[in-house]
C-alpha cells in the first residue's frame, strides 16, 4: 500500500476518533452530578427511615421500614435503568466502530486489488483455527 492511501486512512481514523471523544466523554461525566445528588437524597432518607424504625414501635415502625425498603427498590431501578441506558449507547458505539472497520477492510481490500491483481489472496473468513 502506498503511502497517499496509508495517509488517507490514518486521517480517517483520526477524524472518527475526534468524533467519538466529544460524546463518549459528555456521557461519562455529564450526569454525573445528578446521579450524586439523587443518590445521596435515596441514600440520607433511607437511613433516617431505618433510624427511625430503630425508635418507633407500632405502625410507625412498620411504617418506617417500608418507606426505607421501597426508597431501596427506587434506588436498585434507578441504578438498572442507568445501566441500561449505558450498555445501549455503548452497543450503538461499538456498532458503529464495528461497520467503519468493515468498510476500512472492504477499501483495504479493494486497493490491494488494484495494487496487486495478480496476487492471490487468502480469505481470512473462511480459515478455521
């Protein structure tokens, strides 16, 4: 391969870089302070729930450890939900990756047909380990 075409790509893979970065880096950090405060609010009301348990008797006890056992479950759905929502956009950018890369390889392949047209090539799919 010459160079032109090993340029042309590196700036290619360059330019897909500079594009994820932006949105990788927005979806790691710009919840962040939200998720912090919702958990902790969870978190503080939970345990001034049980505490309370701790000291009441009757209803309000039973009372008491239900609003912290359901603020628990809030808390457990929140955190799934959050998982949820990472593991799709994660899916998508791998996806993505994943088709760039197969349209690389399909270019890659094409240029080294022009370069070489007599060269047998061996298809890499096809061989078994």
């Amino acid at each position: 391969m010459d160079t032109n075409s090993q340029t042309l790509y590196k700036t290619l893979i360059d330019q897909e870089i500079k594009c994820f970065t932006p949105s990788i880096t927005k979806l790691n950090f710009a919840n962040t302070r939200r998720h912090v405060v919702i958990n902790s609010i969870i978190f503080s009301i939970s345990i001034v729930s049980f505490s309370l348990a701790i000291f009441l008797r009757g209803f309000l006890q039973a009372a008491a450890l239900e609003i912290g056992l359901l603020l628990l479950s809030i808390k457990l759905m929140y955190f799934m939900y959050n998982t949820l929502k990472f593991n799709h956009y994660l899916f998508w950018v791998f996806q993505s990756f994943d088709m760039k890369l197969i349209d690389m390889k399909k270019d890659l392949l094409a240029l080294d047909d022009q370069l070489h047209p007599r060269k047998a090539r061996i298809n890499t799919d096809t061989i078994k380990n």
